[in-house]
C-alpha cells in the first residue's frame, strides 16, 4: 500500500531520492514468513520505513543529497539500519535531504527539492524534508532523520508531524555520514508519539562501532508515551526564545499548549537561558568548523565522482580533487566548507572556534542551572510556520534564524521533540511544539507529549 502511495503522490512531493520497491517487499514477506512459522516478533516487525538518505545502506545508494556521493553504493549498513533490518522492518527507500544536511528546506539537495505535503509551493522543512514529507503524506508510516540543529524537529514541525532527537550518544552514529560530529543524532520522525518511542526502542542503546555511544539501555520511553502523565511535573518556558521574531499564530497555539499542560496538572515556570541568544552565532562557526574537516575525505579518490581539470593532459592529485569538489559540492557546502576552514585556520582559531566551544559550555550551563528548577523546558520549535520555496535562497542567514530553537539542545547534547501543535491562525499551516529534557532522560519528552496529543 505504501509503495503504491509513494507511485502515486511522489511525483508531485519528491520525497524519495530512491526507493526500493523489491528490497521493501522482500523483507516484508520474510516476516510473513516468520509470523507464519510461529515466531515472536517485535511491534513493529513488518511496519515499512523510510530513512534519510544520510545513512548507509548495504547495496543500496547513499548521496547524502550530494552530487560528489553520486552512485555510491556503500559496503555495510549503519548500525541504525541494521537495527531496524533486525526488527523486521522493511526499508522503502531513501528520502530526500539538503546536501549533507546543510539546510532547513531541502532546497540545498542536489536533486532537487522536497514539496510540503500541505501546499506544494512550501517547502517542506530541512535538512530533513523528505522524511518528514513521506511520513506527512502517508507514503512511509515512519522515517528515520538526523539531527545535527534542527533536522528532525523544523521539518517535523513544518509538516505537522512528530520528530525526537535523542541524548547525544543515545542512538549510534556509526555508518552515517558525518556532519558535525560532536552534534549529530539520528532519531524518529513519525505521525504519533507511540510511533516515535517505539521506533525509538527499537534504534537507540549502545553500540562499540561509536566510541561516543552511551553505554546505558535505552530510556523508558515507550511506557512514558503510553502514560502520558504530567500531573506535578515543572514545565519551563524559555524566556527569549518564544517571543520576538516569532509568527503570532505560532506564538499563540505555544501558550495554549503551556495552558493546557497547566490544566492537566503541570506547573509552569518562566526560565532565563541568557546564552541562547549566542546559540545561532557559535553553532554556524562550529557545526561549519566539524564539517570542513569532515569533508575533507571527499577527495576524488576514495569515494563517488572524478573529474579531471578542463584542458590538463596529466593532472596532478592535487589538480583532481580540485576540479572534483569544485564540481560535486553544491554553493551552501562550498560555503561552510570555507567558513569552517576561515575559523580553523591557526590565526583565527581563538577568536572564532575557541570563542564558540566557550559559548557552548555557557549554553550547557543554563541548561543545568535550568534543569535544576524544572523537569523539561518547552519552546515553540521553528518561528515560522512553512515558508515559500525559493524565499530565503538567497538570504543564507535568514536561513540560519530559522533553527534558533533548535540547536541549544546539540549544542548541548540533551534531548529534544517536536510534536504537532495546530494550525496557525495567519496561514492555516502546521506548527510545532518543542520539548527539551536533560540528557539520557528522554523519557519525559513523550511523558509531555503523549499528555497534549
Ligand atoms: N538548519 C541546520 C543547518 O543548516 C540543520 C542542520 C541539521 O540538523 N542537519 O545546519
């Protein structure tokens, strides 16, 4: 049914960079098989799923949304992948997303952009659009994202969907093409919070292939989005970060959401996180810093596409690799690659990186002041409701406002989720609520979440 959805309406949405209709189908019978030969499955054994073409999967084309991964077909699965192999769940394609997660509309992909399931004139969030477009439009009841400042939660909240990113080290980031890799997170994006925490159980926990895995089960996340109870819970809003800047109708169904987790029995707390402010400035020097030097393995010689130079009969390596970047890497990559290498580089390493990891502590440090007076903090999750395609292409930075929200909690590595939150009054389009909790308690993101569904 979900491949038959995906023939119908992707033309028109494009989520799917890839989909394996045979793969998918293949694996589905196989749990039939299992089911009819008696054997215990998990719950969600035979449930499709779509996954963010950012990670790798065995035999099948993995471009990060790239031109320089074109026809790369990796050797191995990430362990996200293999996780859900395990349980069953048959893989129906390879979603769409901005160039090497470097977005927040899909439009920085190399193939093309994703369409807003809601009104195809809209984008439909970044860098993880097409996950969150597939589940939006029915094609994929679940998808996988990464998160590194926003991936899953801007989308999710664009597309009216539900998107968790996880603790720092709760879910192996071992096989996913790295971004920045002291922020990135690979999660859920779903249509309901159950969905999101029992695709959470079945991905999360330790993994020895990622030294940065959390060596912990994976958080009771499922029985809490069963629960739902937030009867004597401290709910923080965030002062700063829910105000200014932000569309009045989203502002609005924000402080409806905070009422209605007062009448079911939460308190409510206003909170200062001075730092935050600093968030989007030294997030844009690090998350640019980890991925220059990250991207620095696309090289010409490992992976994807060769180019020789233009007129030179015997090229150097040098003169290869050149041509190759300058050919495979889209503007924004090309972009941060330079900002990146810019605040690196031994003259202007302290002023720029160096300030950046300190504006960083100073965020975990509000967090913990935070966390010690409330249980979650809450914020809307994106300012905006979708914007036009085409609005902000050419304005990086008004891009950049966009994740103003988001990424305090990978900066800080703690856990965050947005969930559907209404319709804006101006524009009838969906908006998010955002959840952040302290790091390794996931739990009380879908104990708040499963409370206002
Ligand atoms: N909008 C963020 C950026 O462009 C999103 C990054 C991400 O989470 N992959 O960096």
């Amino acid at each position: 049914a979900h491949l038959d959805r995906i023939a119908d309406v992707d033309g028109d949405i494009h989520a799917f960079l890839q989909v394996d209709a045979e793969g998918a189908l293949a694996a589905a019978k196989a749990v039939d098989d299992a089911r009819a030969a008696g054997e215990q499955l998990g719950a969600l054994a035979g449930v499709p799923i779509a996954v963010k073409d950012i990670l790798a999967t065995k035999g099948l084309e993995t471009t990060a949304g790239s031109k320089i991964l074109e026809g790369w077909i990796p050797p191995y699965d990430a362990t996200v992948v293999s996780k859900l192999r395990a349980a069953g769940m048959p893989i129906l394609g390879k979603t769409n997303m901005d160039e090497f997660a470097m977005g927040s509309s899909t439009e920085h992909s190399a193939y093309g952009p994703t369409r807003n399931p809601w009104d195809p004139e809209r984008i439909p969030g970044g860098s993880g659009g097409g996950s969150a477009a597939a589940v939006a439009a029915f094609e994929a009841p679940l998808a996988i994202g990464t998160d590194t400042g926003g991936s899953i939660r801007q989308p999710a909240s664009v597309t009216g969907t539900v998107g968790t990113k996880p603790t720092y080290g709760g879910v192996s980031r071992y096989g996913i093409i790295a971004l920045a890799s002291s922020l990135d997170q690979a999660g859920p994006c779903t249509r309901s919070v159950l969905d999101a925490a029992l695709l959470h159980e079945v991905i999360g926990g330790h993994d020895v292939m990622d030294s940065t895995s959390i060596d912990a089960p994976v958080p009771p996340v499922v029985e809490a989005a069963r629960r739902g109870d937030v009867s004597g819970m401290k709910i923080g809003v965030i002062k700063g970060i829910s105000g200014e800047g932000f569309q009045p109708g989203v502002k609005q169904l924000f402080d409806e959401s905070v009422q209605l987790l007062v009448d079911r029995g939460a308190s409510v707390v206003e909170v200062e996180c001075p730092s935050f402010e600093k968030g989007l400035a030294a997030y844009y020097l690090i998350m640019p810093s980890e991925a220059s030097s990250n991207l620095a393995r696309y090289d010409a010689m490992r992976y994807g596409l060769r180019v020789g130079p233009e007129g030179v009969d015997s090229p150097s390596a040098e003169q290869v690799m050149a041509a190759t970047r300058e050919a495979g890497f889209g503007d924004e990559v090309k972009r941060r690659v330079i900002l990146g290498t810019y605040a690196l580089s031994a003259g202007y390493y302290d002023a720029y990186y160096g300030q950046a990891q300190k504006v960083r502590t100073l965020i975990a440090r509000d967090f913990a002041a935070a966390y010690e007076k409330v249980d979650v903090l809450v914020t809307p999750t994106a300012p905006t409701t979708a914007f036009k395609l085409g609005e902000k292409l050419d304005d990086p930075m008004a891009m950049y406002l966009n994740d103003v929200a988001t990424i305090p909690a990978n900066l800080a590595g703690v856990p965050g989720m947005s969930i559907p939150n209404g319709l804006a009054a101006e524009d009838g389009l969906p908006s998010g609520f955002q959840i952040l909790a302290p790091a390794t308690k996931d739990e009380r993101l879908y104990e708040v979440a499963a409370a206002l569904e």
